[in-house]
C-alpha cells in the first residue's frame, strides 16, 4: 500500500494523528530529501525507518523500484519535504504508476503553503488558479502577459532568489493595472511569518523594504476583482 502523507510547512503542531501513525506503522518513506524526512522525524520523536529518495533528479530512476517494492506488499509512505506531496515535487508519478498497476493508494491530508496563502490573502478563492514555480526561461513572458486578462485570483510559488526579478517583472506586465491587490507571504506557520497586502501600484515603492528570505508564495487578485 502507498499512503500520501502530508507533513507540516513550518509548525510542527499541525502534524496530524493519522498522519503520525502512517509515519509509525508503515515499512519504509519515501522522500525527496532524507535529512529533511530524518529530521522531521526526529523533532516528532518518530522511530527511524528506512528513508528512500526520490526527487526531480532521480524520479525515472527509482520509479519501478518503488512500485515494485509496493507490488511485493510493501507498506511505503510518500512525503515531500514540506506539505503535501505531489505539489510541485514527482510525488504525482509514483501515485499514477501505483494506481495503474492497480495498488492501494490512500491519502492523508494536511498542510499545503499555497492553500494557506489563499485563505489568509483576503482575496476570493471561490475560483482561482495555481501556477506552481513560474517557468524561468521558455514560456515565462507568454505566461505573465496572460496574467494581465486573467480573471480569477493566481497563485504560485517563487523562491528568495527570484523574486525580486518576479515582482519587478509583475509591475511592468500590470503597469496599467496599478489596482490590482497583491498579497506575499513568506515563512507561512513559523516563527518569522509575514503576510504583506498591497496593490500592484506600489510594488516598485515597497519592494526595498522587502524581507527576502524563505519561499514566497503570491496571491494575486483576479483583473476585476474590487480593491479593497
């Protein structure tokens, strides 16, 4: 059997019940980092189990192992290094590759950082579309002009590294938008988290005083969406 385990994205308190005993009972993890998931375990007091990689680097190579493994009988729980595997990590393969050979596949919900980001931007989230990482190369400006008509709330992911380059290039694309509310969190659940509301008439002022540390996720309004 394959149990989807969610895991928390900075507080630890958000593990849950089923959650830990998944991580107890099952055989072996799979993970996309195995200090990552030896750590977690450790700060949850868990046992050690058998930590097997898989990541975007690996994924081909590991795939029919793993399935194999489950096909013997195995018990495996797939984690991500943080929230909820599948999103944005290879996760999503090994779920498919389970379910067409006709294994037992459940799934132990939890944390995820951009549902987060939704739900504490203000921004209506009846309807709204998630991006991921924005492409870096190939696709990146047919993308962020396509923002400019999009009506429902866009969310996506950007790491510290790029997104003083994102939101530069977000003010240029939307510069007859100027409206348009804007919401950057970073650090959800942990100690330091920051959640900055603006319109996108005033990124180029406040981007300075950004803190630019840990992932960020943005949630942007839709182009008809009220200011507020």
């Amino acid at each position: 059997m394959l149990s989807i385990v969610s895991t928390p994205i900075g507080n630890l308190g958000d593990i849950t019940l089923r959650a830990l005993e998944t991580l107890k009972k099952c055989d072996a993890i799979i993970c996309e980092d195995t200090r990552v998931t030896g750590h977690l375990l450790s700060l949850l007091e868990l046992p050690k189990k058998e930590l097997l990689s898989f990541h975007s680097f690996n994924e081909h190579q590991k795939l029919a192992s793993l399935v194999s493994r489950l096909k013997a009988g195995a018990h495996l729980a797939l984690v991500s290094d943080a929230g909820t595997p599948g999103i944005s990590d290879p996760g999503y393969m090994l779920v498919s590759a389970a379910q067409e050979e006709g294994l037992t596949v459940e799934v132990i919900p939890g944390p995820a950082a951009f549902l987060a980001a939704l739900s504490v931007s203000g921004l209506p989230i009846h309807d709204f579309v998630y991006l991921g990482f924005l492409p870096l190369k190939k696709g990146r400006q047919t993308l962020l002009q396509s923002l400019r008509e999009e009506e429902r709330t866009v969310v996506f992911y950007e790491s510290p590294h790029r997104i003083e380059k994102t939101l530069s290039e977000l003010t240029e694309v939307l510069s007859d938008q100027p409206e348009r509310q804007i919401v950057l969190s970073r650090e959800l659940t942990k100690m330091h988290e920051e959640v900055v509301r603006m319109r996108v008439g005033e990124l180029k002022e406040r981007l300075p005083a950004l803190t630019i540390k840990g992932e960020f996720c943005i949630v942007l309004a839709g182009r008809y969406t009220s200011p507020r």
